[in-house]
C-alpha cells in the first residue's frame, strides 16, 4: 500500500536581493528586486507502507524541505500531495497526528521540564492511554537507555542522550510514518547504534514507515535498502542501494602474482592497473567485464599466489554522487 505520493511536486522561494552598495541597498526599499529559486522541482515519490527509505543529496538539494511539504509545514508551489489519503497541509491536525517527525538540532521537548513531563506532555497530545504510555516507556527505557536521565531537564542533556529523547518522543505515539532529518547528526558511535537499532526494532514490529534524510553513510548502509538521491531540487536515483553502487562505481581484483612489475592485461573493462613488486591492483567496470572473466585470462598467462576482489566502497560512491551528480 502506497503510503506517501507525490506528483510533479515544486517549491519555489523568492530571494530578495539587497545589493552590495549603499545606494543599492537602500534603493531596495523602493523597488524590490528578487530572484526565483526552485528548491524542489518536479519530484514524484511512492513509498509504500513499512519501507525505510534513505532520502540522500548534497547540502541544499532540497532533502528537508520536501519534508516540510509532506509534514505540512510548507505548502507546495504546484503538485500534489497525499500522505496516508490526506492533503499535510490543508489537513494539518489530522496528518500530524499520524506522523512523528525529528529534524536535527530543533527540539520538539520542553526546554526546562525534566524529560519524563515532556514524555507526559505528548501523551496527552496524541492521546495515548496510560497503559499503552506504561508499555512504551518501558520499551523505550530499556533499548534507547532513558532511565538514567529521565528526571534531568532537556536543557542539561548532552546531544546524545536527547537526540535519544527525541527519538523516543516520534515514535511515542506508534505513528504510522516518522520523518527522521539528520537524526545521528554530532553523535559517537555508541549512541548512533542504540538509535538504528531502535529504528530497525519499530520499523519491523509496528510496520512504521520511516523517511530518512542523512549524510551519515552508516545510517544509509545500516537502516536503508531503497534510496532517493537528490541534486539541486531533483530527483536523479530512486531505486536500490545495491543497484546504485553497482552502477556507479567498479570493482578492484587484488592480485599477488610473481613478476607483478611486468603485468599486462588488454581486456574490455579494465580501467587501471597499479603495480610494485609483489602484487597488482586492477580496476575494472563491472557492466563491462567480469571478475571471473579476467582471472581466465589472468591465470592462462601469470602465476598468481593469491587475489581478492574487493566490493565498492559506498561511501566514496556518495560522496562522488554529492560531488558530481549522476550521470
């Protein structure tokens, strides 16, 4: 079941120019001048019921504001949204209530209230009953580690442990979609692990869909199959972290062989040979060749010791994406 659709979607922001002179400056009291900048442009999306789903592009290629669209906080220039049937924002209150949303750094926690009076607050909000807040609490306690800081207020929390309460607080009310924008963002390695487990835990128990929007390529690897690749407002992939990686990087054949310095290979595919004494490495483009195709020809001609064929490295792969775009 299709849970959230999205078709030919944009958002557009005016940006008022002020000049670099004074006399530009003020002269943009009278007339104002502006430019167009299309922040989302002409994205169409299906994500179906359950799937977690990595949201990924470079700084400003419009990752958290198609969220504000699905949320509601923003509305669309043109296009259509349906987020569960319903329009986010014309049907705010009904939409909110079926969503948890985390975006980084801004907290949906009461500053000074101990954590456990915030928890409380959001009970009453999305009206949970005492004994499903009892149950959830307690699971929550236990996997996100809460209890040692339950009774702090927000305000004296290290990041960890509230991205921990916050969280916690998206997923309080077992809404069937959670929006999670940079939500490992600043954080050790133990605390990132406890918080994609718990994702992972909800994900497969409630059947809660999660949109996942990081620069975190361990969020990415760990959490999604299925990712959405944003350049400057468009959508350039939208399919299998596998398929991407296999797509848009190739492969390297490890070789220790005897005489490596005199290694030579004239095959379709190979992309670069790097040799010293005692070993080579061989890049090669996967669509084009293959590995056991070239240790054929390999073996009929070197004495190889030993090789290893190593996978593509899906950071590098994302950064050249960010770096690049698709091609």
């Amino acid at each position: 079941m299709t849970i959230i659709e999205a078709k030919n979607l944009n958002k557009e922001f005016k940006i008022y120019k002020r000049g670099d002179t004074l006399k530009e400056y003020f002269k943009a009291f009278l007339t104002r001048d502006y430019k167009i900048v299309n922040a989302v442009e002409d994205i169409n999306l299906e994500i179906e019921e359950g799937e977690i789903v990595g949201y990924i592009g470079a700084n400003g290629a419009g990752k958290s504001t198609t969220v504000k669209m699905l949320t509601g906080i923003l509305e669309p220039t043109s296009g259509e949204i349906k987020v569960d049937g319903r329009n986010p924002h014309q049907q705010r209150i009904q939409n909110a209530m079926n969503i948890g949303v985390v975006f980084g750094q801004k907290t949906q926690l009461w500053w000074d209230l101990p954590v456990k009076e915030s928890f409380k607050i959001l009970k009453e909000i999305y009206e949970v009953s005492d004994e499903d807040y009892e149950k959830r609490m307690n699971e929550f306690k236990d996997v996100l580690a809460l209890d040692e800081f339950m009774e702090q207020p927000v305000r004296k929390l290290s990041l960890g442990q509230k991205m921990r309460c916050e969280i916690a607080a998206a997923f309080l009310h077992h809404p069937k979609i959670v929006y999670l924008d940079e939500p490992t963002i600043g954080l050790d390695v133990s605390v990132k692990e406890k918080i994609r487990e718990f994702i992972k835990k909800m994900n497969k128990e409630k059947n809660i869909t999660v949109m996942l929007t990081t620069h975190d390529i361990g969020d990415i690897e760990d959490l999604c199959e299925r990712i959405i690749v944003l350049d400057k407002g468009k959508k350039i992939y939208d399919g299998q972290l596998d398929s991407l990686v296999d797509q848009f990087s190739s492969r390297r054949l490890m070789l220790e062989i005897k005489e490596a310095e005199n290694f030579s290979l004239e095959q379709e595919g190979v992309i670069d040979i790097q040799r010293n004494e005692f070993s080579v490495e061989l890049t090669f483009d996967r669509n084009k060749t293959s590995a056991s195709s070239l240790m054929r020809e390999i073996l009929e001609k070197y004495d190889v010791l030993d090789f290893q064929i190593r996978e593509p490295d899906i950071e590098n792969v994302v950064k050249k994406i960010y770096r690049e775009g698709l091609k």
